[in-house]
C-alpha cells in the first residue's frame, strides 16, 4: 500500500487531479464557515447540536455542518440531488427527454442544464421556507436566531442560499472533469468526514465520564465494524454471466472463441438509493415550513417507526427505478449480438434480454435489502442506546461506498501508467468485485 501510495507522486496527471480534488474540497469547507447575513450562528448552533438526534441532526450532516454554522451552503447539494432525481422520473415519463439520454454526450449535457436550473429553482423554494423556518425559531427560547426579521431577510437569505447551492454545484462539476471521482459524492463525503473527529472525540468524553460504558462501547465499536465489512463485502460483490465468444474465420486465421463474464454488482444502483429517499423525506420539513403545517413534521419525525418504513421502502423503491434506468438489459443484448457474443444456452437477442433482466432483478431484490437494512437498522440501534447519530448507517454507506468508488478510479489512473497496480509491489491491485453473490 505504501509503495503504490508513493507512486502516486510519479503520475503527473493523478497527482494534479488529486491536488485539484483537495483544493475544491478544501474550497467548499471554508465556504461552510462563511455565515449569511442577518442570522446569529451561535443560537442556531446550540440550537443544533441539542437535536443531534433528530431530523435537523440528519440534515446538518448532509449539508457537511452548515446548517449548523448557517452558512450561505447551508443547503448543501440537496437542491441539485432533488432536481436529479425529478430529471430521473420524467426521463421515463417524456418521451423527449428520454431520447436526449440515448444522443450521448450532447443529450448529457442538455440534461445536466436542464438539472441546473431545476436545482436553482429549488433552493429558491427550499431557501424561502428555511428562512420562515429561522424566523419561528426565534420563539424557542434559546435566543434570536434572525435579528430583523420581514420580506427583506427572507429575500437576501433566498439570494445568499441559491448562490452558495450554485457555486456547490460547481465545485461538483469542477471535481468531476478535472479531479478524481464525482464532484457530487465527494462533496456530500467530505461533508459526513468532517464530523468524524468531533465525533470521535465527545464519544471518548463520554466515556471518561461515565455516560457510556465500556460494554456499551465495545457494542457501538463491534457495530460500526460489522456495517463497514458487510458495507464493502456487498459493495464488491457481483454476479457474473459467462459470456462465450463465436470464432470467426478472416482468410487462414480463426478469431474469437474465448470466454469471459458480465459481471452484475449485487448494488448496482451505488449510494443513491439513500441519498435519493433521504432527500425526498426533506420535503415534509420543507412545507411544513412553508405552510406551518406542523403535522407533515409529526408524520415522518425522525426515528419513528413510520420514518423508518417509509425511508426502507424508498431506498428499496430507488434500488429498483435507478438500477432500470442506468442498466438496460436490451441494449446489452443487442451489444452482446453484435459483436457475436452469446450466454451459453440462450438464445441472442430478446431471450438474452430476458435472462439478464430476471438474474439483474434478483440480485437488486438482495441488494436493495442489503442496502436498506444498512441505512435503517443502525438507526434504530443508535436511537435505542442514545449513541450520536453521526455514527447512523446511511453517513457509514455513503463514506465507504465513495471512498471505495474513489480508490479504484485512482487505480485506474495508476494501471494506465504502472500495470502492476495501486496496492501492491508484485500485481496486487484492488480486489474486484466478488463473484457469485
């Protein structure tokens, strides 16, 4: 690990996008610190950290602590994750921007301005009920969170908030073309990171102080163990097709007849699926808000068991819709046909589609359960023991799956100028995905 950690420094190209990546990252937790105008950050802060455990805890860590710090990023990338995810559903409802995604590039490019500006007109919305929701805070008790407040702060805080949720997205994109990995996913991990060492140390605190015991202690260190390994073990794993060539005679030399595999993750959908549920159930809190219909918050309040379903059900609900939009078993077999490929005893062609599109839905049905049981049941555990939630399983997924995404795009930037790899001196390079899960 060591010696491929140095090689780094002898890629220039890899040592300037990491540098670049950091930089941006580096970019965008300044920018978390920098305040908006007519709020006082210290009552809200207090403000936060009592409600550690609840929803407003949960939104504070998406946003990387900003909500906290009512900074002019205090909501974060949500509005550009809501904006995709809306993109998402339409591209299978209007035929029109369903055939951008299939014009390659250029369709790209048209849909992710079309997710631009959605997300601007979104953190216009959500930035109007965040500061009607700053100004019934003043009613707390606490102190004054908004010191003048009327139409003039609600206006600036729109203004202030929709730029910084602009100038996240840029970062994102910045990061995406010139660093390494997705802008998007680094952002929302640098975020999550962040709050580790704050973490680590009030949990220590708390154990010197007797609020924790040691059995306790052991039991959320053997918590957070077995969800990181069963995180990576299904996050590598895959289900792989044998895939047999046909030979072709081109004058007197034979091509062809060799054998290799489709591989299918088990998670094929990555961490959207709870970033995707996550955001939507932000929209109670954000009419409830706007409205003061107090009740959408009661509804889904944080760690209730009606929370709980709802978000389980829509992580499986998104494991299925993203997985069928971003993998489509007829254009693999028609890829498959025309390059003379065949699945040992199936047909080319709609039956090959069929067979790839049942073993797919299998392996999503186990990997939607996977990726809910992750993200909901160290929450329950956490609510139960009254452990921070910082520790929940959805910030663990996010932080393993991206710094595993990660890892193996820094690999390939290595493989690409050093064969034997990233991790090792003799070959060894990071583990594909595991087979036969």
């Amino acid at each position: 690990m060591a010696t491929g950690i140095g090689r780094i420094g002898k890629n220039p190209e890899l040592r300037k996008r990491i540098f670049f990546t950091l930089t941006m990252l580096a970019v965008y937790r300044i920018g978390v610190f920098v305040t908006a105008p007519g709020v006082d950050r210290e009552v809200m802060g207090e403000i936060v950290r009592s409600s550690s455990g609840s929803f407003m805890g949960m939104f504070n860590m998406f946003s990387g602590g900003a909500l906290e710090n009512l900074s002019i990023m205090a909501l974060g990338i949500m509005p550009y994750v809501t904006s995709s995810i809306i993109m998402q559903l339409l591209s299978s409802v209007v035929p029109r921007i369903a055939e951008l995604r299939k014009e390659g590039e250029a369709g790209s490019r048209k849909i992710n301005q079309y997710t631009r500006y959605g997300a601007v007109i979104i953190a216009f919305v959500q930035s109007y009920a965040m500061a009607g929701y700053l100004e019934s805070l003043n009613s707390s008790g606490v102190g004054d969170v908004v010191s003048n407040p009327g139409i003039g702060f609600r206006l600036l805080t729109m203004l202030t908030l929709t730029t910084g949720t602009a100038f996240i997205m840029w970062l994102g994109e910045q990061i995406t073309e010139r660093g390494i990995g997705n802008g998007i996913s680094l952002i929302i991990f640098a975020g999550i990171v962040s709050a580790l060492p704050d973490a680590l140390f009030q949990t220590i605190q708390m154990a010197k102080m007797g609020q924790l015991t040691p059995i306790t202690l052991m039991m959320i260190v053997a918590v957070f163990l077995a969800v990181v390994a069963t995180i990576v073990f299904f996050e590598r794993g895959q289900r792989r097709i044998p895939i047999q060539h046909a030979k072709r005679v081109l004058g007197r030399k034979v091509y062809g007849g060799t054998s290799s595999f489709l591989p299918l993750r088990v998670n094929q959908s990555g961490v959207i699926p709870p970033i995707f549920a996550s955001t939507l159930l932000m929209f109670p809190g954000t009419l409830a808000g706007m409205t003061g219909f107090e009740q959408l918050n009661q509804l889904v309040a944080f760690g209730s068991w009606q929370y709980n379903t709802i978000y389980g059900l829509l992580i499986i609900f998104f494991c299925y819709f993203y997985t069928a939009i971003t993998f489509q078993p007829a254009d693999v077999a028609d890829n498959l046909k025309k390059q003379g490929a065949f699945i040992p005893g199936i047909r080319p062609g709609k039956r090959t589609a069929n067979y790839i599109d049942k073993v797919l839905n299998r392996i999503t049905f186990g990997g939607a359960l996977y990726v809910a049981t992750v993200c909901v049941l160290p929450s329950i555990l956490i609510t139960e023991m009254t452990i921070p939630f910082y520790l929940g399983g959805t910030g663990l997924m996010i932080v393993v799956g991206v710094a595993l995404d990660t890892a193996q795009q820094i690999e390939s930037h290595m493989i690409s100028r050093f064969y034997d790899g990233f991790t090792g001196p003799r070959g060894a390079r990071i583990r594909g995905r595991r087979a036969g899960a």
